[in-house]
C-alpha cells in the first residue's frame, strides 16, 4: 500500500511524506521538498554576474569576469552535490534494522544502516532552533555490553525538519514496528 500526504517544513515549505507499507513489519517513509528553483537560481546568478560586470567595467580587467563564471558554476556544482537534498527516506524492517538515505540534487545518494539489535527506540525530541522550539525524530542506540544505556542519537530527517504533525505520523508507525519486534525478540 503506498500514499502520499503534504506537510509543511519548520519555514512553511512544502514537503511531501510518500509512506509505503510493504508488510505489517516492514515501512518505507520518504520525505521529498521542493526542487531547486530555477527562477531564483536565475536570479542569483544574473546578481553576481552583474556585480562582476560591475568590476570588471572599473578595472577593465577581464579575469575578473573569467572568474566569476567559473566560480559560479564551481559553486552551484558544489550545492548540488553536497548540500541540496531533495529527498530523504527512512526504510524500517523488524527483522533486519533501519535504512536511511539521503537523495541529492545531483542524483548522488548517501545511505546508512542501523542494525535492529542496536536500536533502543525512536523517539521525537525537541531542540532550540534559531529562537524557536523545533521537534525531530531521532533512533537512540544502546551502548553495547549495557543495553539499558544510550550510546547514541541519530537524527533522522535532517535536511527536510518536518513540522510535528509529520513527525508523529511516522513515529506512531515507527513504533507499531518496534513494538513487534519487541515482541518476537522476547517470545524466542
């Protein structure tokens, strides 16, 4: 089964939240936000080559616009393939663990896993953000050898930060999988 759902970012952007059931025990969440814009991308662009054009009619040096093209395109290159995420997807089995990926501009993806024996729970936190109270969904892991210690928090999301009315619809099916896992790993 697989539907898709909009929300809302912490700045009012518009997200998408594509949730596919695979299995009872199995659930792919993945979070999508709005494409690079090519109006604004424009924009800017026709900014710093006007300022360059700019310098360079008081120089009269043409390195400087030789310059700004290259540095330009080295940049917007560099924002499509290390910042600029358009989606980011959390994948849950009971048996096996939890997938994260994150989808970049450029099509390069950064995947990582957590085995579920690691896995304490999935809780959503709240942190102080730029004078505001923002929520996020985060895997806390056990410390090994003392499984009732938190070794780690991941936060899961990072790129997109959901609003909380988001958060709680894949924390709730997050927690429906746990729970069974819960109770396979005790009944053997």
């Amino acid at each position: 089964m697989e539907d898709e759902k909009s929300f809302s970012d912490i700045c009012g952007g518009r997200l998408a939240l594509r949730r596919r059931y695979y299995s009872p025990y199995c659930r792919e969440f993945g979070l999508s936000s709005a494409r690079l814009s090519l109006c604004s991308l424009t924009a800017v662009t026709c900014a710093v080559w006007l300022a360059a054009y700019g310098l360079f009619t008081l120089c009269e040096n043409s390195m400087v616009l030789s310059a700004t093209i290259f540095i330009t395109i080295l940049g917007l290159l560099g924002y499509l393939h290390f910042v600029k995420i358009d989606q980011e997807t959390l994948l849950i089995i009971d048996s096996l663990g939890i997938q994260m990926t994150s989808s970049y501009a450029s099509g390069k993806e950064s995947t990582t896993f957590i085995e579920m024996d690691k896995v304490k729970d999935i809780i959503i936190n709240e942190a102080i953000y730029m004078q505001k109270v923002i929520y996020y969904l985060c895997i806390l892991l056990k410390e090994p050898g003392k499984p009732h210690e938190i070794s780690q928090v991941v936060p899961v999301f990072q790129s997109a930060k959901p609003r909380l009315d988001c958060l709680i619809e894949v924390y709730r099916s997050c927690q429906e999988v746990l729970a069974h896992q819960k109770a396979t790993a005790t009944s053997l």
